[in-house]
C-alpha cells in the first residue's frame, strides 16, 4: 500500500493549493480517505474526510468553507482544495485511507507553507 501527496508549496495568506493524493496498492473506492495535518510543535489534527463513494464528507471547523475534499475513484485519488489560505494553516498535511476492516494507511506528507 502506497499513498503519495503532492502539492505542498510555499504560498501567502489569502492564497490557494491543491493537495493531491494517489493511492496503490488498495481497492480505492472502498476506503475512507482523509487529509490530516501537523504544524510544528501541535498535535496531528483531522482537516477533512469523505467516504469512498465520495457521497459524504465533513471537515474541522477551522477550513469549513474554505477547504473542500474530494476524490475520482477511477485515478485513485484524492483531492484538498485550499483556499483563502491563512498562516494557521501551515503544516503538513497527510493522506490517510481506512479500510472497511478498519486497516489504515498514511502517507508521508507534503508541506504548506502559508507566509507572507
């Protein structure tokens, strides 16, 4: 089981970022998928989630109207739309899929800079 990100750039405040994750080694669309997050000196902390058919997802409140989560089954990915970025949301962000069964997988991380 693989799970790779990318997307993670330096950006300023107020600015927007992509976050893809591409996963192998699994059945995608039958995983949960999440994107969580770790700043420097915090606790990881859950961004955002949706199930495997993509028919729900929820989020932290802190990106609630400014993230959005979402996946194409078919290229085995998932996606964080980021905007209005702030210098809070600095971290980085990790791609997470559980199982059914309750097997979890995480990916190694990519780094969102947001600074002026």
């Amino acid at each position: 089981v693989q799970l790779v990100e990318s997307g993670g750039d330096l950006v300023q405040p107020g600015g927007s970022l992509r976050l893809s994750c591409v996963a192998s080694g699994i059945s995608f669309s039958s995983y949960h998928m999440s994107w969580f997050r770790q700043a420097p000196g915090k606790e990881r902390e859950l961004v955002a989630a949706i199930t495997g058919d993509g028919g729900r997802t929820d989020y932290a409140d802190s990106v609630k109207g400014r993230f959005t989560i979402s996946r194409d089954n078919a290229k085995n990915t998932v996606y964080l739309q980021m905007n209005s970025l702030k210098p809070d949301d600095t971290a980085v962000y990790y791609c997470h899929a559980v199982s059914l069964l309750g097997l979890d997988n995480w990916g190694k991380g990519t780094l969102v800079t947001v600074s002026s």
